[in-house]
C-alpha cells in the first residue's frame, strides 16, 4: 500500500464530489471556473515549485496570441508573464502545458478545443496540449472520436493528452530512433542494392572470378595487375568487417539516419486510476524524479497502446494503424524496406509477421 497513492485518490474522490456539487451552479461561467480552479490545485500538488498555474492568454515575440487558456503551467524561469487587470499574458517559450477544462464533452466541444490548440501551434506553441473533461456525451472510446476529427492524429495531433474523468485517459508519445541500432551495415546494404539495382555482390563476385582467369590476366600490364590485387584485397576487406565501417549513402552517413515511432496510449478504467494516471503522466513530465510512480503505485491495469504510425527522417510515413480496443501485437517490432534514388530516399517499415488490424 501507498499513503501518497491513497492521498490522492481521496483528493480525487473529493474532486468529483466538488463536481457534482457545482452542477447546482447556474451561471455556466462560475459552474466551469470552479472546476478548473479545484482541477488546477490537484495539479499543482504534483508538479515542482518552480511551475506556475494560471489562466490567461499566450502570447509570441510577434504580438500573436492564443485564445483564453483554462489553466497553464508555465516556467518563469525562462521568460515571466505579465498580469494586467488580473488577465495574466504568458509568453509561448514558458509554457510547459496547456490545458483545456470542460464540464461535458461533446463533439461540439471537442471540436473547439481542436481550434484553439491548433491556434496555439500556430504561434509557436510546441508543450503538451491537454483536454480534461468531468464527463462525457457518449459511451464508446473518446480516442476514436478525436481521431475523426483530428486530420493530423497520428503524428501532430493538436489535442496530445485526452482524459475524460473515471472513463479514459490518452497521451500521444513520440520516441527517435537511429536506424543503426536496429540494423547491422551489412542488412542495410543489402537493402540499398536491393532499391538501388547495384549488385555489388555481383561486383565482387566478377572480380573473384578475373584474378582466376588466366588469359584476362596474361594480357594486363603490371600497373593494371597491380591494380586489381589492391581491388580484391580492398573488396575482400570491406566485404569481411562492412559492419565495423562508416557507410554513407547519397551524402548521408548511415550512422545519421533516424525515424521516429509515434504511438498513441491509455487507459480505459471506471476508477480513480484514470486521474492517477493524467497526474503521473503531468508530474513525471515536468519532474526530474518519479513522483508519478507514487501515484500509480496501486494501479491494476497496464497502459494499451491503441495507435502507432512510423515516420522516417524524410517525413514519409507507414504503418498506421488504429484500434479502439488496443492493438494486439508488439509495435516496436517492424521489417523494412528501402527506396533510394538521386532525388529522394524512403523507408518503408511493415509488420509483416505480425497480425495488424
């Protein structure tokens, strides 16, 4: 058992108490600010003192500014905000997350969260981008509703972090990899005389063949004998340690190519253990320790991931994939192809031997 665990999902218990005591609240105005203001100090109990919670507008060097944000964390370490008339301005370098607050979430709403966050982006907001709602229109997965509304879902969503009280919560993750890693030199070079048509193998092989073959031989001069004993000894010696070589393909060290794996996770549970998880996620973001693994120290059910599409450095993209109920085999373990030409160069991942759905 965890006391810090169990703390705050009493302090949870008593939000959605607080909630269901503000729906006697007329004036939706006060009714939505009440709720953002209790969300906001359960939030501020997770985070490192140097964060700041508010609400106001972001602004950019340029004047640009965001629509009115429910609460923001923001680093004032970086840049300070302003208040003016109680309305406090935040520049976009100092956000650290951006949160949209709703009483109850309908397609309307989520629709106008997606407006303004993509506002936000387009002032140079690049910090996560929150949606937390007390309650919900509809039963089914929330995820797959965003993902109809949301054009850029699988790689820059403008909603990041989806979480819907005692029902759902998502957060969109992005990870870099190098190619290197996953790959040896020579499986890749394989693959690049695969996409390119050269057959150095071949090459090789030809050369063997015209050291062995005497009249080919008996008609070279001896700079051109010596030359093709350097050639052989030179083949012989790349083809036996490739792997321990700097290859460079098209002006493009091998050792730099890098693609991303952006997944989409969550939890689904009619428990305290959605919040526990949006805290866990908020603290173990902005904190230099695991706070958030005290949070979740109870916790029963294991993250799904319900989307993945990767992306190499080119920005071409494969294997996007969905399922509203998690997906059923191991998305770290992709096959590759290679497409590479003077102009351009692609890679294609596929889960071959996997069953997609």
């Amino acid at each position: 058992m965890s006391i810090i665990s169990d703390k705050f999902s009493a302090k949870i218990s008593a939000l959605k108490v607080e909630f269901e005591s503000n729906k006697e609240v007329v004036h939706q105005g006060i009714k939505g600010g009440l709720n953002e203001s209790e969300l906001s100090d359960l939030v501020r109990e997770v985070i490192p003192n140097r964060y700041k919670l508010t609400k106001g507008v972001i602004e950019n060097s340029r004047g640009d500014q965001s629509n009115e944000t429910d609460i923001l964390i923001y680093d004032d370490e970086i840049l300070p905000s302003y208040m003016k008339n109680e309305l406090t301005f935040v520049p976009v370098e100092a956000v650290k997350y951006n949160f949209e607050v709703k009483s109850g979430l309908n397609a309307n709403e989520l629709k106008t969260t997606l407006s303004k966050f993509e506002r936000f982006k387009n002032i140079g907001g690049f910090s996560p981008t929150v949606l937390f709602s007390f309650s919900s229109d509809i039963e089914g997965s929330e995820l797959k509703r965003l993902k109809k509304y949301d054009k850029n879902f699988f790689i820059n969503p403008a909603i990041t972090v989806l979480c819907t009280s005692t029902k759902s919560y998502y957060f969109k993750s992005v990870s870099k990899h190098y190619l290197k890693d996953c790959i040896s030199n020579s499986e890749f070079l394989k693959l690049f005389q695969e996409a390119s048509e050269l057959d150095l193998d071949g090459a090789i092989e030809t050369m063997r063949d015209l050291m062995l073959n005497d009249v080919a031989l008996s008609q070279m001069s001896r700079s051109q004998f010596a030359l093709c004993i350097q050639g052989m000894i030179r083949m012989n010696s790349l083809s036996s340690e490739i792997d321990g070589k700097e290859l460079t393909i098209n002006e493009l060290k091998y050792s730099d190519i890098t693609f991303n794996i952006h997944k989409w996770v969550g939890v689904e549970v009619n428990s305290n253990e959605v919040e526990l998880s949006f805290l866990s996620g908020i603290s173990n973001t902005l904190s230099k320790g695991n706070f958030g693994q005290y949070l979740l120290h109870s916790a029963v059910h294991e993250p799904k991931v319900f989307a993945v599409c990767y992306e190499d450095m080119w920005g071409n993209l494969s294997c996007q994939d969905f399922d509203e109920n998690g997906l059923s085999y191991d998305v770290d373990k992709v096959g590759f192809s290679f497409e590479t030409s003077e102009e351009s160069s692609k890679i294609l991942f596929n889960i071959s031997e996997n069953e997609s759905s």
